[in-house]
C-alpha cells in the first residue's frame, strides 16, 4: 500500500513538471518554469530596487552615458527583433534599465524584464563600446531567453524536491529569495553561485551575436571579447566566468556563427 502510494506521489510530480514545463518560442525548446513570468518580473523588480540601494552608482558620467547608451541600443534591437518573429508580447512588462555601479568585481548580469547591472570591474576586459555590446547583449539575451526562470526551477527541485515546493513557490519565501541571489550571484558567496549551463551559454552567445550586430556593432567584436576574458581568468577566476563558464569550444563556435549574425550588421 505504501509502495502505491509512493507511486501516485512520484506520478503526481512527474506530471506537474512535464506540465510546467513551457515552449520559449525565441530559442524553440521546453523549458522547466515553475514561477509564473508574473511573479518573475514583480521578484525582479524588487531586487534590483534593492541591489541599486544597497551598491554604489558609478559617478563617472561618461562611462554611465556609454553604459545607458549601449543597453538603449541593444534594447532597441532586441524590440525589433522580437517584432519580426511576432513575439513583442513576450517583452510585455519589461522596464528596461542600465545602471553603472562602482565595484572592482568584473561582473555583468540581466535581471527579468531588462534589469541591466554592469560593474566598473568589467570595463577594462570590455575596453570599449563593441566590447561591452558583447556584455549586454549576452546577458539580455539569457534575460529574454528566461534562463532565470529555468534555472530557479531546476534548482528548487533539486534543492527541496516536491513536498516543500509548493511552499517555496511562494513569492516572499526565503528559500525562493534565495535561490534567486544565488542565480544572479548576488550578495552570495561565490561557492552558492549557479552557474548558467553549456546549452544556456551558447543560446546566449547566438542571440547576443544578433542582437548587437543589429545594435550596430561588429560582431567579430565577440571573440577578441571572449579571449580578453579568457586571459582575465588568473588565479581567482572573475565572478562573470564562474556564473558564465567558458571552454575553447565557446570561441570557436562563436566563430562559426559570425556570418550569420553578419547578415544582421549594418554600419
Ligand atoms: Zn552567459
């Protein structure tokens, strides 16, 4: 009787996943989502409301202006991208925005809905505009991929299993509040950070390839990017390699798909 009815269980959250797993349209696959896109963008907003309050805006006005001018770019790219495939209704809610913070950390991420953080500590690896087009694209297109999304269901799976998760799903949790930190790699040891897989890594580099090279900016820019950073990684790897791990197959393929992303470049 017990083995049964450890069966049903087993079945019950075996088709609750299957049913919560949702067609991303702009990469084509299922993916596990058990957040509502809803309670994705309302936790987002408040955490980065709160990241802002609690980290220093950098005061130097040019690179904030270079920052707020190359996501514009890349915002507008992405608009019209999603356009085209008829799928603006999947950049509804979104309030894009592109904050500089001051802290040597060489990070970047994209919170949902366009939440835009970059770090001071990235700017000498991207060394200029197409440079730090290749940073923000990338991290819009994990955003507009819902990686986040993925990611956090994976990990409230594995880590409280079926019993707690209805629970944590709650949008205040702690449990949920949590993982969220550790998916943007924020206020967590750097242990606690999730890193984005091999698969999320390359539809991120694909898209962002097309969403800068539409932005206006070459997307060969991508590879000597991509290498510079490799070089960064010295005896303390920087905090965008640990949550965007990279191997010698990335640049390569990241070659292959230039001509392409080309096709999307105009100067
Ligand atoms: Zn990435």
């Amino acid at each position: 009787m017990k083995e049964l009815r450890n069966g049903l269980f087993t079945l019950l959250i075996a088709a609750f996943l299957f049913q919560s797993c949702s067609l991303v349209p702009i990469i084509g696959r299922r993916q596990l989502s058990l957040v509502s896109d809803a309670d994705m963008l309302s936790m987002s907003f408040v955490q980065y409301g709160q990241f802002l309050k609690e980290n220093k805006l950098s005061t130097n006005t040019s690179q904030t202006n270079m920052v707020k001018g190359v996501g514009r770019r890349i915002q507008n790219a992405v608009a019209t991208y999603f356009a085209r495939n008829n799928l603006s209704q999947d950049l509804n809610g979104f309030a894009w925005e592109f904050n500089l913070i001051e802290n040597k950390e060489v990070n970047a991420w994209c919170m949902p809905g366009g939440k835009v953080v970059v770090y001071s500590g990235i700017l000498p690896v991207t060394q200029n505009e197409t440079g730090l087009a290749v940073v923000v694209a990338h991290e819009i297109a994990h955003a507009v991929a819902k990686h986040s999304n993925e990611r956090m269901s994976q990990a409230l799976v594995a880590q409280l299993g079926g019993q707690r998760l209805a629970a944590a799903l709650q949008q205040k949790s702690q449990q949920t509040q949590q993982i969220w930190m550790s998916v943007f790699g924020v206020g967590v040891q750097l242990g606690a950070v999730l890193p984005y897989n091999r698969l999320q890594e390359s539809e991120a580099d694909h898209l962002g390839l097309i969403f800068m090279a539409m932005a206006g900016y070459d997307p060969n820019g991508s590879v000597e990017f991509w290498q510079r950073m490799s070089h960064n990684a010295g005896a303390k790897p920087p905090e965008f390699l640990s949550t965007h791990p990279s191997d010698e197959n990335r640049i390569q393929k990241i070659k292959s798909e230039i001509p392409e992303a080309m096709k999307y470049y105009k100067q």
